[in-house]
C-alpha cells in the first residue's frame, strides 16, 4: 500500500482544494448550489481519487483512480474558466488557479507513466 502523503501531486492537489473553497466561499449566494457546490467536489475529486488509489493493490488499479483524478482536474480547469468569464474570479487570480491546475496535470500524467514504463 502506498503513502498518498508522500505524493507532491496529492499535496499540490490538497493545497488547491483549499483554495478553492476559500476562493468560492465570496462567490454569488445563487451559486451556492450550482457552480460552487460543483467547481468544489471537482476540485475534492483530486485528492481523494489520489489518494484512494493508493490503498489499491496493483499499479493498474492505482492508475484508473489516477485516470479519475485527471478527469476531474480538467473538469476543475473548465470550472475555473466558466467562473472567470462569470466574473466570479479576477483574471490573475485565474492565472494563478491555471498555473496550479496545470502543474497538477502534469504530475498526474507523469506519475501515471511511471506506473506503464
């Protein structure tokens, strides 16, 4: 079984999480239930797809919950462009959200490398 603590994508991925509740919690009122409640359980879907995986036994199984946690930070990305077009999110609070989302892809996808090599 593996330590999800131990993975900077799962750290990066938690540290976004927070983020993005403390971000959205000055979001419209109406929104409570719709973007927020939905931009937030993607965002949670990262660190916990991440994390479940570790307890898997095997790589394959490990790398579909991994597949999940991608799914999920491109559906988080998409979110944070709908709530910057909305005007919910200044454009460099925005960039500053991209550039972490990004760098979560990115070290998804070479983890789940390592796991095919």
């Amino acid at each position: 079984m593996r330590d999800f603590k131990k993975y900077d994508v799962w750290d990066l991925s938690h540290k976004l999480t927070l983020e993005i509740y403390k971000i959205t919690s000055i979001f419209p009122k109406e929104e409570l239930y719709g973007l927020t409640s939905q931009i937030r359980r993607a965002a949670l879907s990262i660190p916990t797809n991440i994390s479940e995986g570790c307890g898997r036994n095997s790589d394959k199984e490990f790398n579909q919950f991994l597949n999940i946690a991608l799914g999920s930070a491109l559906e988080t990305e998409y979110l944070l462009i709908l709530s910057k077009d909305l005007d919910y999110l200044q454009e460099d609070v925005f960039l500053n959200f991209e550039s972490k989302i990004n760098e979560i892809k990115s070290k998804i996808y070479n983890l789940k490398s390592k796991l095919t090599s």
